[in-house]
C-alpha cells in the first residue's frame, strides 16, 4: 500500500469534484492564562487509491500546475469554517486561525467578497477569525493593505504569518498593523539554547507590543522552547509538544490543557531560577568591581594601567577594564582578559583609546547626573564596539591615592552570562 501511495499520482480535479478535504485544528495556547485561546484551521485532502491524508503543500503544489490555486484555496476555507460552527457552538470566545494565500492578492480578488460570503454563510462572526496572511508572498506591498483594510472593516482580525523566515519583511509590519505576529518555527527551534535567536526574538517582541500586536510563538516541539519563548514575552504558543492537528471531533469531545499545568509551575520556577542567577551575578559582579576600585584607590592615576594589567588576570570572566575621570574622559587603555585578539573586523569593533569621551554613556552619567544616589551602576546590555559581542558595563566611583574622582569599568560579555546560566 504504501507503494502505491508514492506512485500514485494526485487527482486534484476528483478531489475539488467530490471536496474530499478534511478540516484538521491545532490549538492555540495562553500559557499565563492555562487555557486554549483559539485554533489554526488546517487542511488534509484524500483521495480512493491512495494510503494516508494528503499534506496542504502537495495539494497548492499540484494546483499551481493545474491553475486550480484559487479554487483550492476557496475549499479549503470552506471547510475550515464549516466545521467551526461545531467548536465556536461549544466555545463561544475561542478564535478561528484561517490561511489565506496572500499570492491570490496579486490576482486581483480583493473586493470580491468571497471570503466574508463564506464567513456569512457559516453563521460565524468575522470579529472572532484571525486571517492568517504571509506578505513576503505579494509583490505590491500596495494590494495587501488595500486588502488588509477591506477586511479589517468588515471586523476581521489580521495575523502575520512566518515573520522572521525567509524573505519576511520587518518594515512591513509597521506599514500593515496587524494584530498578531507568528514567530517562524526556524527562530523557535533550540532557542532555549541559542542567545542570538533570544535576542532577535526579545526584539519582535518589543516590536510588536509597541504597535498594540499579540505575539504568537508557533512550531514549538519542546518544552525548554516554551518555557524560553514565554519568559522573553510569547503571549501565546502553539506546537506539536501541546498538541497535534486534530479532527474537530477531538476538540469537542475534550477540553485538554495538554499539560498547561504543569508547563506553568515549570515557568514559575524558571523565573524564580533566572532571578536567583541574576541576583547571584549582580552581587558577585559587584564585588568584583568594588575589589578593582579598592586596588585603584591606592595608586595613583599614573599608575592605573599598570594595575588593571595586574588585576585582569584575577578576573577571567571580565571582558575588559578601563578607568574614566571626572569628566567621563578614558584615562587608561583598555586592558582585556578572556575577550583579548577575539574581537570581530577590527575596522568596525575595536576598543576606545585612551582619551576617548565617556560623558554620553550611562554608565557615567548615572553615577554623576543621574541622581541615582550609588556608588555603583549597571547598564542595560548594548553592543560593544570594542569586540563587537552583546555586553554590559559595571561602573563604580571612587578616589584614587591623590583624592581624585575616578570611575573605574568593567564590561561582560552577555552572551558568556547566558551560557553560565544554561551550564
């Protein structure tokens, strides 16, 4: 059977004929919340002869060669929402997640109405379905927010899909509005692991919750990548470790939290646990660097470089140590330990010289006009020109051995902490 399932080709006009395609849900997850928010609408198609569901892929595939693309797609949807009646008839509150092939746009259907007269005919509120849309698929950025707004009048919500994959368009949220973005499953994948995707990530987040969007991690299969995506700021995720395409039957018959429980103790005790680790570095950083200001102050300026070359070497997790004056002015090389020679293209990374102006960094102004009254401060993490990796600055103010103001600092690499913690 299973041979035969390969060889034999896929009668799509048989399929259109009969509508033989099955509407598949996977639910949407609000983790705080600990209950299921909404379903993506999904599609499998079968045919007699052929062992097994017919994946979505394999059926616009086979209609892009037939020019069938725009039927297809009409059938699809309305067999998604045919068989929402059933759920939205159980669950009131709960939202639709419906694709729409956004390379129809180009075709000219916006206006048709098509898409709200199959919304109508099944009895379903436009307010309560997300249209699931990917714009790098449109060529006239122009047609899809024409598009966009038609349905946006008409009550509908609007969900960026793949954003973060391919040729997805970042610019192009802030031009289109939407309400919910959905993380690509390529930047899901091993981001409890990876800093650079946490960061990206963290980014699309502050992106989309400065425009009023919800964000919407999907393809999770595991859950360290549900637990990372929900502390950097998912509000809701989806993926295979929650729970499988299912009929629509299965949706009725249980209302499974599919582990939301348990997944939420493992999210508080991973907060209590990231906040023991930084309260931990704070404290240890700033002994550090208050055992650095106590060698200082008892030399004089002349001698400070000599110094920090002393005292690196007793620190190997600092990336590197400078001394400012009182006016923010660098008065010592930069003295590197773990991070020396490893910088990247040293015409675009390279350290401050001696005699480079501080004064703007907050790391000095915050000891000086901040008015945050401490004799130590700590910045938010920031690119270092120096090596080019993600760092943050501990500042301290003290007096040298000639009663002098100085402000000696300490720079660590971010993504070395993260990888500690994950050790």
């Amino acid at each position: 059977m299973e041979s035969a399932t390969l060889t034999t080709p896929i009668d799509l006009t048989s399929i259109l004929g009969a509508e033989t395609l099955e509407a598949h849900y996977q639910p949407v997850y609000s983790v705080r919340e600990k209950s299921i928010f909404g379903y993506e609408g999904l599609i499998r198609g079968f045919q007699p002869g052929r062992n097994g569901l017919i994946p979505p892929m394999d059926l616009f595939d086979q209609a892009d060669l037939q020019g069938a693309t725009l039927e297809l797609d009409r059938l699809c949807r309305k067999k998604v929402l045919q068989d929402f009646r059933v759920i939205r008839a159980a669950y009131a509150d709960r939202l639709l997640f419906l694709n729409f092939n956004t390379a129809l746009v180009d075709r000219g259907v916006v206006g048709s109405g098509n898409l709200l007269h199959q919304v109508q005919q099944a009895g379903l509120d436009p307010r309560g379905i997300a249209l699931e849309i990917i714009e790098s698929n449109v060529r006239d950025i122009d047609d899809l927010q024409r598009f966009i707004e038609t349905y946006r009048g008409h009550g509908f919500l609007v969900a960026l899909d793949d954003v973060g994959a391919g040729h997805s368009n970042l610019n192009r949220i802030t031009m289109l509005k939407p309400d919910l973005l959905k993380v690509d499953r390529y930047l899901l994948k091993g981001i409890d692991s990876d800093f650079f995707k946490q960061e990206v990530f963290k980014s699309m987040v502050s992106l989309a919750h400065k425009i009023g969007a919800v964000i919407l991690a999907e393809g999770v299969e595991t859950q360290e990548e549900a637990l990372t995506a929900i502390a950097l700021g998912a509000d809701m995720v989806q993926g295979y470790h929650f729970s499988k395409p299912a009929r629509f039957a299965q949706w009725i018959q249980t209302d499974q939290g599919s582990g939301l429980e348990e997944l939420s103790r493992k999210y508080r005790e991973k907060l209590l646990s990231d906040l023991g680790v930084k309260r931990f570095n704070l404290r240890k950083y700033e002994v550090m660097t208050r055992e650095v200001q106590e060698e200082l102050s008892k030399v004089p300026s002349v001698n400070f470089g000599e110094k920090l070359r002393e005292l690196v070497h007793y620190f190997p997790l600092v990336e590197s140590l400078y001394v400012l004056d009182e006016s923010g002015v660098q008065v010592t090389e930069a003295v590197f330990g773990k991070k020396e020679g490893a910088g990247r293209n040293r015409f675009i990374f390279r350290p401050s010289p001696k005699g480079s102006d501080h004064s703007m960094k907050d790391y000095f102004y915050m000891l000086t006009d901040g008015g945050v009254r401490k004799t130590t401060f700590v910045s938010e993490p920031y690119l270092s020109l120096a090596t080019g990796s993600l760092c943050v600055t501990f500042s301290r103010i003290f007096q040298d051995a000639d009663q002098r103001t100085n402000f000696v600092c300490l720079d660590i690499d971010t993504e070395y902490l993260q990888k500690m913690r994950h050790s």
